[in-house]
C-alpha cells in the first residue's frame, strides 16, 4: 500500500499581479489572500478565470484583507469561485489531508477580516479543526515570520496558541511581505508565501512543500 503524499505550491498576497508569478505544477495550489488590489467583484471573476488555466488538479484559496468582495458580498464573490475550493473558516480533505482556511487577522487600519486581538480573533481561531494538517491563514503566528520593516513582530499570538494545541503540519499565511519566507517551530512548518515584495512588487518565488505520512 503506497504512502499518501501531495505535492503543494503556496503563493500569497499577489495583489492582482498573479499572472506575473511563475507557479511550478503540484496537486495543490494554495493563494493565502490579498488576491486583487481592492476586492472587486469584477477582480475576483477575473482571478477564477485566471485559475482555469493552472494545471494544479487542486486549487484552494482563501480571502485576504485586501478581498473586500469576500466580505461585504460574501455569497456573491463565493459564487464567483468555481475553478477552484474558497475556505473561510472551513475545510476541505484531499487524499486524507485536511486543509483549514481563514481569512483574518488582527486589526489593521480598516482594512477587510479585521478583528480585534483576544477574545474577538480567538473566537475563529476556536473553530479550526484538531485534525487539520495544513492550516491556511492570511496573517502570520505572533513571532514568526511576522516581522515587519521598522523589526516589530505583529503576528497574532491567540492564532500560535492555537498552532501549539492543534500541531498542524503546515502553516501557510501571508499579509507581511517583508517576511517572506520558511520556519520550523515544533515540528510545525511555517510558511509566509507572501509574492509581492515590501514594494510591491510580485517577484518572490511561490513555495512548494510535499505533505505525506
């Protein structure tokens, strides 16, 4: 009996400039959010138009707080989505993985899937599943990989409470581009696939990983 495996590519925060990355092929393709500039309807139908022509058998996508579409017409830009899986604090299992996504992260400005700090953001970090392998979240874990620019860490700390509890495989995030990058805490591989630069520009290389047992 052969050893279940997936091969992933994970990209993040393309702000509309997706079609500039170069994303190698796998069996699942993951965008942690900040997929358009402002979150228009009309951006995320052009995205979903973008995502038929990837050759990833799997394609799995979650809102970033640059999606407004996603919050203020939720059922509307859902319905847009129909080349590929859109998580908001939600699961889906391919070839028994379990992939969680959500889309929030500590209040920033007044941007989209703001919450504040404490019981507020706990409340959805409560929700993700025990079983979860690959946990997809647009903000990073407090301390990791969340350093901005001036060297301040602005992850959210409930969210690593919740990542030491559940122990997931992965942790894919996104939403600081500055850093960009791969960590290991724990048996835990944190991933910020963050494609845009601090200038946004979309040059960073999408991420791949392989999940197996």
């Amino acid at each position: 009996m052969s050893t279940p495996k997936l091969s992933c590519v994970a990209v993040s925060d393309t702000h509309g400039m997706y079609e500039q990355v170069d994303v190698p092929n796998a069996d699942v393709y993951i965008h942690a959010g900040d997929i358009t500039r402002s979150g228009k309807l009309s951006e995320i139908k052009h995205f979903n138009n973008y995502l038929s022509t990837l050759p990833h058998k799997h394609k799995i996508i979650i809102a970033g707080n640059h999606d407004w579409g996603f919050e203020r017409s939720p059922d509307e830009a859902r319905n847009l989505i129909t080349n590929g899986t859109y998580l908001e604090d939600e699961s889906v299992t391919i070839n028994g993985f379990k992939f969680y996504g959500s889309p929030w992260q500590p209040w920033f400005l007044n941007w989209a899937f703001n919450l504040h700090r404490g019981k507020n953001i706990s409340s959805k970090w409560d929700l993700i599943e025990n079983d979860t392998d690959v946990l997809i979240t647009h903000g990073p874990a407090f301390g990791i990989l969340d350093r901005v620019l001036r060297g301040e860490s602005v992850g959210c700390s409930d969210l690593l409470d919740t990542i030491n509890k559940i122990k997931p495989k992965y942790h894919i995030c996104g939403h600081i581009h500055e850093a960009y990058g791969t960590d290991e805490v724990d048996n835990t591989r944190f991933i910020n696939a963050s494609s845009c630069t601090i200038r946004y520009e979309p040059t960073n290389k999408p991420i791949e990983f392989l999940l197996e047992r």
